[in-house]
C-alpha cells in the first residue's frame, strides 16, 4: 500500500517500485526512524496536537515495533516503498486510527533528513570509540619502547635514528586529529530538521526546540528548505573516514613493508595472517593488505556523495535516497578495519634486535658525526664532506661507521678523538635529540604524559 496512492489511478509497476524502493537498505535506521518519531508524537501531544491518549498508544505501539523488529519477529516486507513507510503501517495495522495521526505535521523529506542526522550522530560515537581503542594500543605500544631504536626513514632509506615509541606516536597524532575531526562534525551537525515538514515548514503549532531537545539536539534548523536538502554533514563525514581510511592505509602499508622477510621488523600474529592454498611456507599479512585496500571503497563513497549533490535544486530531491547505501558502506568498512587493525597491532611481535640492527647499519648516526665535527669548530658544509669521505670508505669495507678504527677516523680528518664512538652510539644519537616532538626520551616522556592525560588514564 502506498502512502501516497490517493492521487493515482494507475498500479505502480513493479520495475518502477523496485528502482524507487529504498526499504531493502533503509531499514538499517528502523531505530532512529522510531525515535524520531516517538519524540515527534510526544511533542505532538504536548503541544495538544494529538491526544495524550493518541500519543501514549503510538509510543507503545512503536516501541513493540522496535522489540519485535530486534528480535526478528517482525521482518520487512517488500511491498513497502521505505523504512518510513514500512513504520506507519505496521503501526497503523496494529493500533488503528491513532497510528495515521502520527505523520501531522511532518514529511518524509524532514523525517528522513532527521534519520540520516540521527544514524551519522550515532556512528560518529561508535567511531569515535574504536579510533580511541586504537590511540589506546598505539599508547601501550608507546609506553614499552621508549629504547626500542630503528632506523627513521626517508624515501625509504635509512635516514636518521629514532625510536619506535617516537614512530608509532606519529600515528598517534593523526588518530586524535581524527577524533578531534570527528568531534567537529557532530557539533556541527547537531541540530533537528524535524518540524521543517516536505520544504516550507507546517501550519501546525509545533514546538520544534521541544523536538530538538527530546533528540539531544542543540536546537532547530532554522531554514526549513536547507534542512531537508542538506547533506554536507554527510560528505563532512565521509571526508573525515576517508581520511582516517588513508592514515589506516598508511600505517598498514609499513606493517606489510616490516613484515616483508627482506625488513623482518615485525611477526604478526597467527591469528591475523593467513596461509597460501600452494605454498606451505607463508605466512601472509591479509588483514593490513585488505585494511589498504578498503580505503578504496571509502574514498569512492565520498566522491560519489559529492558529485549526486552537485546538481540538485533545492529542496528535496530523489537523488538525496543514494546518500544510503554508500554512506552505510563507508561506515561499515571504517569500523571493520578500525577494529581489525587494533586487534592486530596489539598482538603483533616487535622484533627489537633487528629493528636496532637495522639503524646500525645504514649510516643512520652519519648526521651525528657531522655534527661532532661542528661542535669542534669544524664549519657543517666542510663536515658534511668529512662524513661523506668516511662513508665511503666504510662502504668499501663492509663496516658501520662505529666499527671504524680511531687511526682510520684521524686520516680522514685530526679534529677526531676517542670520544667520537660515545657520540655516535644509537643511544646517544637519540637522546640528544630532547626538543619537544624529538625522539629522545627526555621529549617522549613529556610526550607520553599528554598522551595518558589525554586518554583519561
Ligand atoms: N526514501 C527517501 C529518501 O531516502 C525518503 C524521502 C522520500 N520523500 C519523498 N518525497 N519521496 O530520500
């Protein structure tokens, strides 16, 4: 049955209702479309709109909706157009005349926009949760290896040493920008279309800040058309997934690099990799591949969403339905791999002693010898000459910069003495490094301390 059947005199044909249809997706906000609705017939009633009576038998009625849709006892038929739809005539079906008051005053268009609102405000807190899972076992990583020393890379190549406290708290700043992006949209986001009825508002008395406030909004729209056709907070979001998807990418592509059998930083455990159907010695890292590979799908939610509101005129529009499907998808796939990389990293091995075999030898710690020279009046341009020369020769010899003799120092240049190995120790070279945002332990503890302040530990 349509709720609109009135006007027409012709059966809908069925290709038609199954291309208009969006129920078969829609039914993922069964919830929030019955929230939404109880407060509307609340403030219905307060506003003496409806009977308190009317009122009481929508509200249970609703709510026996929403157990037995919980429980499977009531399950979508297709014959319904939407999730709205589908509502008001169970609804209807089951308690009478009260059930077709309920939609006084309202439209699909601002029920449907206060559904989307409600569904991304609700995900954005389930988001939230897991990114902060996350920071949570970046943080435990953190805390253990302050002294675990690897090389820090640049176009990836042994660039300068650090640790991997200091690596791994670079991914912690991207994730509290995430949350803190995330943080944004909702406030922004956090105000009711409801009561903006199909575009020009209602003739109705309603007590839209009532509403609002029932839903945990700040307040109303306070532009009746903007409120139906407004979906920016829905490619805000999608911006803000796509971008923790790329820093999720990111990290999972140096999982993948570490676990490599040239790099060996990193085992991963059992339980997050996967086996090869011929080769029995694999060991593959699948879940990183898949994280990197998801951000895909994220990204062409995002663009998709984009180019369907580039053209529409205001207000409603049917091209709005498609903002669904992808944006339930982005979704899904973000808290997917949120809680699939945590996991991971939390029970993956760090294989310290490579890592700090690793920096040892790709002339990590050359900077540090330019710099020893400096400090003893040596001009940097010249030093960076002295350094090079030194490589060279220790590239010829197969050696490390440390392994050098103190004779084999001095033909390259007199200004070094013996307390040239104590300045280019790993450990020295880092911890030298004490400004704030450095590798040093010094910066790192301060670092941590904000971290934990942060978490709420
Ligand atoms: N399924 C529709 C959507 O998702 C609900 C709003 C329908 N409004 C209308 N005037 N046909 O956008």
């Amino acid at each position: 049955m349509k709720l609109w059947g009135g006007r027409f005199t012709k059966e809908e044909n069925q290709l038609v209702h199954n291309f208009n249809e969006s129920l078969s997706f829609d039914q993922k906000f069964y919830h929030q479309d019955i929230r939404g609705s109880i407060a509307h017939a609340t403030m219905l009633a307060k506003q003496g709109i409806l009977s308190e009576e009317d009122a009481r038998a929508i509200t249970d009625g609703l709510e026996g909706i929403c157990r037995d849709l919980d429980e499977g006892k009531l399950v979508f038929t297709k014959e319904h157009e939407d999730i709205h739809s589908f509502v008001e005539a169970v609804l209807t079906e089951r308690i009478g005349e009260a059930g077709k008051r309920l939609h006084t005053g309202r439209s699909r268009n601002d029920q449907v926009a206060l559904d989307m609102k409600l569904y991304c405000r609700d995900e954005i807190d389930e988001i939230d949760g897991l990114v902060k899972a996350l920071l949570e076992a970046l943080y435990a990583i953190m805390e253990e290896n302050l002294d675990t020393f690897m090389p820090g890379f640049t176009h990836l190549q042994k660039a300068q040493p650090v640790t991997l406290a200091h690596h791994m708290g670079a991914y912690f700043e991207m994730f509290v920008r995430d949350r803190s992006r995330l943080a944004d949209i909702r406030r922004r986001m956090n105000t009711c279309p409801l009561g903006s009825g199909a575009l020009a508002g209602t003739t109705y008395p309603l007590d839209r800040a009532y509403t609002a406030e029932l839903l945990g909004f700040d307040g109303p729209t306070l532009n009746s058309m903007d409120s139906v056709s407004d979906r920016d907070y829905v490619i805000e979001l999608l911006s803000a997934l796509s971008t923790v998807a790329m820093h999720l990418s990111r990290f999972s592509e140096e999982i993948i690099i570490w676990n490599s059998n040239e790099y060996r930083f990193v085992e991963l455990d059992d339980a997050y990799s996967t086996g090869s159907s011929i080769m029995p010695q694999k060991k593959n890292p699948d879940i990183a591949e898949l994280v990197r590979g998801k951000t895909g799908r994220v990204y062409g939610a995002l663009v998709s969403i984009l180019t369907v509101m580039k053209g529409i005129p205001l207000a409603y529009d049917k091209d709005m339905q498609e903002d669904k499907e992808l944006t339930f998808d982005a979704i899904d796939t973000v808290k997917g791999c949120l809680a699939l990389f945590t996991g991971m990293i939390a029970t993956m091995t760090f294989r310290k002693d490579v890592m700090e075999e690793s920096a040892k030898h790709g002339f990590t710690n050359a900077t540090d010898v330019a710099d020893y020279l400096v400090n003893h009046g040596v001009p940097f341009r010249d030093a960076h000459g002295i350094v090079g020369q030194l490589v060279l020769h220790c590239l010829e010899k197969g050696i490390a910069l440390d392994d050098m003799t103190l004779e084999e120092y001095r033909a390259v240049s007199p200004v070094f003495e013996a307390d040239i190995y104590e300045a280019i120790r790993m450990k020295t070279c880092v911890e030298k490094r004490t400004t704030i945002g450095a590798p040093g332990r010094q910066a790192m503890e301060q670092v941590l301390a904000v971290y934990k302040e942060y978490l709420g530990k």
